[in-house]
C-alpha cells in the first residue's frame, strides 16, 4: 500500500443518494397537498416511518421544480370545488328560443363529481315559486335515494329565492351563491349550457315546450348513459362496463344507435 492510499471500499464519498420511492412520495403530497411547504411534508413522511433530514426534502422539491416554501393563501376556487366536488351540485337556467320567438326556460342540476345532469323542469315563465317547487320535487327524489350532497352552487338570479334555498337546506345541502357577473365561478353548470347548444339545441327548430321537455329527455339520457368525458377518463356520468377487444373480427360488429333522429349517433358491440 503507498504512502497516503487506502482501500476502495466500493462506495462513493459522500452522503449515499436518496431512495427514488422517497422522490415520489415527497413529490406526490407537494401535488396533493398545495399549501404544504417542506417543513410540513417532512413531518408527514416521518410519522409514515421515513428518515430524511428537511434539506433533502427540499432538495427534492426544487429539483422537480416545486417551490418548497409555497405561500400561505387559501385555496382558490377552482381548488375548493375540486376539493369537495364528491358533495357538490350546482343549477342554473339555459333559455331556449322557439320557431315562434317564444323564449323557454330550462333549470336543471348537475354533479360536480360525476357530471350528471337533472332536469328538473321547462317553462314558459319561470317565477320563484315555480323553481321552488321543481326543486322540492328533486330533492325528494335525493333523499329517496339516500344522497350525499353538502352544497350547491347558484348564480344571484331573482329566480332563486330564499324559498328555493330552504327547500336545500331542509335536507342538509347549504346554498353557495356565485359573485356578481362571475360566470366562471359557476363553470360547471356554464359548460354544461354550452355542450347543450352545441350538440343539440342549435341544430334543431324547437316549436313549444312539450316538444323542447321531449328533446331534452332524450339527450340528457344519452349524456348521463353514454356520452364519453375527458374528466371521466372517457366514461360516461353513469359509467360502463368497458368490453375488452381481443381481435379485429369484434370490431366488425359494431352496431349504431341514432339518437333524436339521428342527430347524435351512439356505437356499441352487437349482442
């Protein structure tokens, strides 16, 4: 052995490098958990039984280009309804213009988790009294089924009024009023009016409100039932059993189903 020489022990100088199971886990509640700084993921991987000091978890977090020291503001809107959307619902109107030029209103609900739509009713002259009394309609449709909503989002339309609120309220679902003109606060709803239009109502003459409520029955069906979302991982509101294709003979039988007529088209495997 030479002078100043020692033996290769087979391991690189310095601290050992961190386990990539750590990286995720730090990683995944920095994701999860948007106000958590390092101090407080380091905390919570510790009591999970993990040894690592708070400068790797920092570390970790910058490297993967989160700030491990985030401000402290509450959550936003978005993050609120994303949050609880399991026990959200949220309603509105959608007006509907006849060959006639008679305006028709529409109120329905729909489920911030699953986005499944309700219709609750169609009208020639929506008054308060009219949407309370659709509203009591469903919500004893909600309790018969056991539901689990805690809140529901509105706009400050004069229509909704504080008897529309009771009738939530007397089941446990707390009324979430929207701000002035912010029509973003009440998204859901918003982007389900304007799938309406585009799909359906712009591509059909409407003649009253019999024939509008016999439309809308038909493509909230075919909403709820089979119409695929992004959100949903391509499911439907009410989900399906997926068949699993194991060869390109299957494909052959494929069958279309016409839907208001044969405006919409909807595919499925023969029987």
């Amino acid at each position: 052995m030479g002078w100043g020489t020692y033996p290769h022990t087979g391991r690189s100088p310095g601290r050992p490098p961190t386990a990539a199971a750590i990286k995720v886990l730090v990683r995944r509640l920095a994701e999860e958990n948007t106000g958590w700084g390092y101090g407080r993921i380091h905390g919570e991987i510790t009591g999970l039984g993990v040894t690592v000091c708070p400068a790797t978890v920092w570390n970790i977090l910058k490297a993967a280009g989160i700030d491990p020291s985030p401000r402290r503001e509450g959550s936003s809107w978005r993050q609120f309804c994303t949050a609880q959307a399991k026990t959200m619902l949220a309603c509105d109107f959608a007006h509907v213009d006849t060959i006639f030029l008679r305006r028709l209103y529409v109120l329905f609900v729909i489920e911030l988790d699953t986005r499944r739509v309700h219709l609750l009713g169609v009208t020639r002259h929506p008054t308060g009294a009219w949407a309370t009394q659709v509203a009591r309609d469903f919500v004893a449709t909600l309790d018969e089924q056991g539901h689990r909503f805690r809140r529901l989002v509105r706009d400050r339309d004069t229509k909704f009024t504080a008897a529309f609120d009771a009738v939530f309220a007397s089941t446990g679902i707390r009324v979430l009023r929207s701000p002035v003109r912010a029509p973003l606060a009440n998204a859901y709803a918003e982007r389900w009016i304007r799938t309406l239009r585009a799909e359906c109502l712009d591509r059909m003459l409407i003649i009253g409100p019999a024939y509008l409520r016999v439309v809308l029955d038909e493509y909230v069906a075919h909403y709820n039932t089979h119409r695929p979302h992004r959100s949903l991982d391509q499911q439907p509101p009410a989900g399906r059993q997926l068949r699993i294709i194991t060869g390109d003979a299957q494909l052959d039988r494929v069958e279309r189903k016409e839907v208001l007529g044969g405006l919409i088209n909807q595919y499925a495997h023969a029987a």
